[in-house]
C-alpha cells in the first residue's frame, strides 16, 4: 500500500468519515447501567445534532486493562451487548465498543457497528485480522508505545485481511512515567496512510496509574487539545464523557463534563469548517 493513497471515506450508520466532515465518537468510558447509558446516548445526540456534527455512540462493556483488580470493569458482554442494541434501536445512532479477545468478535459483531481495538493490544496480529474480517468498521488506536509512522504497519494488517473501512486512532504517546503528551506531527503523518485519522482528546490526557491503584488525567485541557487536533485536520474526535465524573466507575479524572460537550462541540465545528475552507482554497489554487 502507497503511504500517500487518496483517503478512502465510508458510511457507519448514518455516521460519515472520511470526506472532509467532522464526526464525533462520545460517550462513557465504561457501561455503568442500561440507564444511565441510555441517557448518556440520548444527551450527546442531542449536543451533536445541535452543532450539526454525525455522531457515535461509544462505551465498554468491559474494561480488560484497569489498573487494579479491586476496578470496575463493566457489565460483561452478554449484558453490555444488550444495552449497545437498545441504543441503536431507541435513539437510532451507530456504537462502537472495544473487543479485547478473538472469540469476543462474532457476537459483539453482531450488534456493534464499529469494532475498536484497544490501544496496548494494536500489535495483536490475529485480533486485528480476525475484527477485519467481521464486515465491520474498525477503529484501531495507535499505542502509547509506537511512532505514528509505526501506525502502517497496523493498517496493512487489517487491509490484507479484508477491511475496507478502517479508522486509525491517536491517545498520546508515553512521555516518562505517568504521563501522555501529543506530537501533532502524527496527525498528518498518519493522514497519509488512506484512512481517517481520529483524535482521542480525553485519553490523551490520563496519567496512566497516576493515582497508584487507578488512572489519573488531567480533563482540565480536554477543550484546547480538542480544538488543536481539529485544527491539524482530523476526521473524527474521540471524546470519553459523563453526566458527573466524580463519581464515573472508570476513568473519571480524564472525561469530559457533560455540561461542557455543547459549547466544545459548537468550537470544534467552527474551527473544522475554517480549516476546511482554508484547504479547498489551497487547493483550488
């Protein structure tokens, strides 16, 4: 695969990516309850329709890297999956959710529209073969550990085992012990390889077992790192969100505040479409 392919856009749901718009992937780390999962897809629609902006649905149904053994982990699959399906059927919204094992795909393929693979297992060869080959979306998040040029070697793996729609996400990098920074460099790095590009604004900001038995973040930076990455021509942002997390069962210190995802939304459309503009007028020259 040519490192400089043209991007391939695709269609997930009545989401788009991939053709000069911006989408939002929002929603609670991990599952808590049916309701309060179900409220948290109703409220980001509503905040994503508002800004004019395709949205996503995003939660675990089980949160396999939790720092410690006493952590949340989620519902499980069975339970989750039937939460997932309630949302898509009620509010009418694709969702995504991570798959951790091979024989958690089939079933989880069969309600998700987007299968993501978690960042500390994105050099799993066969788990990245095995959800290409499920006929659904992908979204694979680069690992704290990689280069962004690393990143196509991951996209190869799942373009020779058949997947055509394809997302490649950025979290950080390890920057020392306790912490992520962002090299806004990967973006359009990573930009090359044909696929969209995704920004996660809200693990960006953990400090990985900063607080000891749990992840600590810094959710104060979310909105200014969110607009830069929108700025450096992302397709999609990636955003962990809570009605209140304080009391979040997972990842709490890094989510954004449900009360501030209108107002950061309405700024990302903003800055997108004058980034947008700037480039077809480049390009028009």
């Amino acid at each position: 695969m040519s490192s400089t392919q043209r991007k391939k856009s695709f269609q997930v749901g009545n989401a788009t990516f991939g053709d000069g718009r911006l989408t939002i992937i929002a929603g609670p780390c991990v599952i808590e309850s049916a309701e309060h999962a179900t409220m948290m897809a109703r409220e980001c629609t509503a905040r994503a329709r508002a800004a004019g902006l395709d949205y996503v649905f995003k939660s675990s149904f089980d949160k396999a890297n939790r720092s410690s053994i006493k952590s949340f982990r989620g519902p499980g699959m069975t339970a989750g999956l039937e939460i997932l399906q309630h949302i898509k059927a009620e509010i009418g919204v694709p969702v995504l959710t991570d798959v951790h094992e091979i024989a958690q795909i089939e079933p989880v393929a069969k309600v998700a529209d987007i299968l993501q693979i978690p960042a500390f297992l994105c050099r799993q060869t066969d788990l990245i073969q095995e959800a290409a080959q499920s006929g659904r979306a992908l979204n694979i998040k680069k690992g704290q550990f990689l280069a962004p040029q690393d990143a196509l070697n991951i996209v190869e793996k799942a373009e020779a085992a058949g997947c055509e729609r394809i997302m490649l996400t950025e979290r950080g990098v390890s920057f020392g012990y306790n912490n992520l920074v962002v090299d806004m460099r990967s973006f359009p790095i990573m930009g090359e390889f044909g696929v969209p590009i995704v920004f996660d604004a809200t693990h960006s900001l953990q400090l990985p077992g900063g607080l000891g038995h749990a992840t600590g973040g810094l959710s104060q930076y979310i909105e200014p790192l969110a607009r830069a990455g929108v700025a450096c021509g992302v397709d999609a942002v990636f955003m962990e969100v809570h009605d209140a997390p304080e009391r979040a069962l997972s990842d709490g210190p890094n989510m954004l505040p449900l009360a501030r995802v209108g107002p950061l939304l309405e700024a990302l459309r903003d800055v997108h479409e004058v980034v947008r503009r700037r480039v077809k007028g480049a390009k028009s020259q």
